[in-house]
C-alpha cells in the first residue's frame, strides 16, 4: 500500500505546482523599458515587435539598424570606415538592451578555396565582433561564425555579384529565444 501511495503523493504535488500560463493582451512578452539612457538608443518596449518579436526599430527600412551587412573588399577583413557608424549603432543597440545577442554570419564570394574561404568569412565576422565589442557590446553578446561562400546573397558569377557576397550580416535574436537564429 505504501508503494503505491507514495508515486501518487509525488505525482498530486508535481500537479499542484504546475500553473497556466497568463495569456498577454499585448500580443509580446513583457519587456523591461528604462528612461534616461545615454547612449542614444531606446531600450526595447513591449510594443512595437514584427512578425519575428523583433524591435521594430531593428527591422524598419528607415531605421539604420535595419541595415545588417557589412561589406569588405576582396580578401580583406578590416571593417571599412563608411561601416563603421553601422557597426557602432548596432553596438549602442546591444549595451542599452542587454537581453539582445547577434549572431555574425562572415561571407565570402566563390573564389578561393574553401578552406580559404571559410577562413576569410571567420576573420570578417570576427572583426566586427571587436569592433562591437570595443564598442562596449559584451562578449556573451555577440557570436561569429563562417559561412564561407555557402550563403551568397547574390549567385551571379561577376564582381558586381562577388562585391554583394563579401559581407558579414547581423542577425538578432532576444533571450526569449525570438529573433532571426
């Protein structure tokens, strides 16, 4: 008997703890929203999420944030100086809202080895993770990987294709697991 009313004792308290979720009326999860910040960007609110739960603000084609590639010149990695006003918004974006991380895809276009190129997308994506990271982004925030040729934004077979598959993207995504990766 005893046997039996332990695991049955287990089971109710297991059951008595366990809640149903709250439905959220405004159709995100809540967000912490703070006045006052100094760096110039807007920490995220619970309004204004597209279909992805991403800030607005991150994917509004008037908004710079919204600009997510970074182009380099070939077999190069250095982060050109018409980017680097990209790079620090984006930077700004992740210290006022910490609950964000990007993901930093480095590309490169078709010529080359693959190794080589694998090499090269890693370099690219990882200096713009030290320029984020200088810019004051913290480092659990921001990951870099290569795709090498494997993604090219553009399959033509030309410099002016090449010239749109040397690039890293920025992709985000919130703690709540929502975003693009």
């Amino acid at each position: 008997m005893k046997k039996l009313l332990i695991p049955a004792l287990i089971s109710a308290l297991i059951l008595g703890c366990s809640s149903t979720p709250i439905p959220d009326d405004n159709g995100g999860a809540p967000v912490e929203s703070r006045s006052g910040s100094s760096t110039g960007v807007t920490p995220v609110t619970a309004g204004g999420m597209d279909a992805n739960g991403l800030p607005r603000e991150l994917t509004d084609p008037k908004s710079k944030l919204a600009q997510r590639s970074i182009y380099f010149d070939l077999d190069k990695y250095e982060v050109k100086d018409e980017y680097k006003d990209l790079v620090a918004s984006h930077a700004k974006y992740l210290v006022a809202n910490k609950g964000y991380k990007v993901l930093l895809q480095g590309n490169t276009d078709e010529r080359g080895s693959r190794e080589y190129n694998l090499s090269l997308g890693q370099k690219r994506a990882d200096a713009v993770k030290r320029s984020l990271t200088l810019l004051g982004a913290r480092e659990d925030q921001v990951e870099s990987v290569s795709l090498g040729e494997e993604k090219p934004k553009n399959a033509g077979h030309d410099e002016s294709a090449w010239s749109e598959n040397r690039r890293a993207d920025i992709l985000y995504k919130a703690a709540d697991g929502r975003g693009e990766f």
